[in-house]
C-alpha cells in the first residue's frame, strides 16, 4: 500500500509553461514514491503546442504512454480522469499531503479560489486545502489584472503557495532548459525534496566573493 506521505499529486492546466510540468513529472518521478497526475483538455493543446507532445484524452492510455516514456511502472505514476471521483486524491482520508498545480491556468485559479470542485483537479486542491496540507500553484499568464491577484491574495490566506513561473537570471542561464530547471528546482525546495538541478545561492558565489573583496579594498 502506498503511504501518503510518499506520494503527491500533479495537475498540468491550460496556461502556457508545459516544459514546467514536464520537467517537474520527471524529477517527482525519480524522488517521490508515487505521483497522482491530472491533465486538463487544454492543457492536452498546450503541450501538443509547446512540447510537440500528443497527451491521451484516456487516462490509462495517457497513463501508458508516459510511463513508458519515463521507465517508471503503475506503483510509481498514475494517471488520473477528471471525473474519477472514487481515487485517493478525492477524499481527505486518502489523498497525499502535497499537490501542485504546474502550469496552472487563471481558470483553475479561480476555480480553486472559490471552491468550485467541478472536476477532480478542483476537488483534489480542495481537499487539500481543507486537510491543511500544502498546496502550490504555478501560473504563467501576464499582466494579472485585479481579480486574478485578488483570487491569488485569497489562496495565499488559505495557506496555499503562489509561485509564478518567473525564473531568475542571477545563475546565468545558457538555454531554456536551465530556466525550467530554475523554476522546478524552486518548487522542489518547497516540497522539502533534494535536488542538484541548479547551484544554490551563497558564499561560494563567485559574484559575491568579488563584491566582498571590493568592499574590503
């Protein structure tokens, strides 16, 4: 039987930034012990669009394709319907302490916001929320108008992360795939889980030596 604190659930939504979630699948794959995934329909046209990436619309299906594309077997990654309302994802007895929402659509923002829980993403962010467990969210939409910061402001009060993806640029990034690693690596330091994605910030920066001696001189 799969222990809670083991597993953690994954949605991919319908805004842009599937490299996002692609690349997060794969590292929660190598550390965690299983992941719950959730695709939206628009977050199927995002990857197909971003990732050159065709997503099931059935979720054994999908489910198949993404293990075998991972090398991970069914006790590692399971791949969830939206209306599966019987999974452990859907109840607080069962569901895992942790979820992300990556990339997360303003639609879902809002839906998450308010309550909604008309599909098993919403409820499963729902759940936990109302178990206190720990919820993070990864928008990628810009300029957020009022109501968006407004839905934001409110999950942060319920206890939630909002974690934009907005990579940095202090490590001097040399291809896209070190900005995703930025971002993925951040959200994995708020899961409490090791990674060596990208150099941590500190005194062995080398720019922070060199602003050190300046300022000894």
């Amino acid at each position: 039987m799969q222990k809670r604190d083991q597993s953690i659930t994954l949605a991919f939504t319908g805004a842009s930034g599937a490299p996002y979630g692609l690349r997060l699948l794969e590292c929660l794959l190598q550390s965690r012990g299983k992941v719950y995934l959730m695709i939206s329909a628009a977050a199927r046209v995002v990857f197909v669009q971003e990732q050159t990436l065709t997503l099931p619309g059935n979720p054994k299906a999908c489910g198949d394709m993404l293990r075998a594309h991972f090398g991970v077997d069914e006790s590692k990654l399971e791949v969830l319907g939206k209306e599966e309302w019987f999974s452990p994802v859907a109840s607080g007895s069962a569901a895992p302490r942790q979820m992300v929402i990556c990339p997360c659509s303003t639609g879902t923002l809002a839906a998450v916001a308010t309550g909604m829980s008309n599909n098993l993403i919403e409820r499963a962010a729902d759940v936990v929320l109302k178990e206190r467990g720990q919820l993070l969210l990864v928008p990628r939409e810009t300029p957020f108008h009022a109501v968006h910061l407004e839905h934001m402001l409110k999950l942060s009060q319920l206890g939630a992360t909002i974690m934009p993806a907005a990579p940095g640029f202090y490590n001097h990034p040399q291809s896209i795939e070190d900005l995703v690693d930025f971002m993925v690596a951040r959200i994995l330091d708020h899961l409490g889980i090791e990674h060596q994605l990208l150099p941590r910030w500190g005194y062995s920066n080398p720019t922070h030596k060199n602003m050190s001696n300046d300022n000894e001189a």
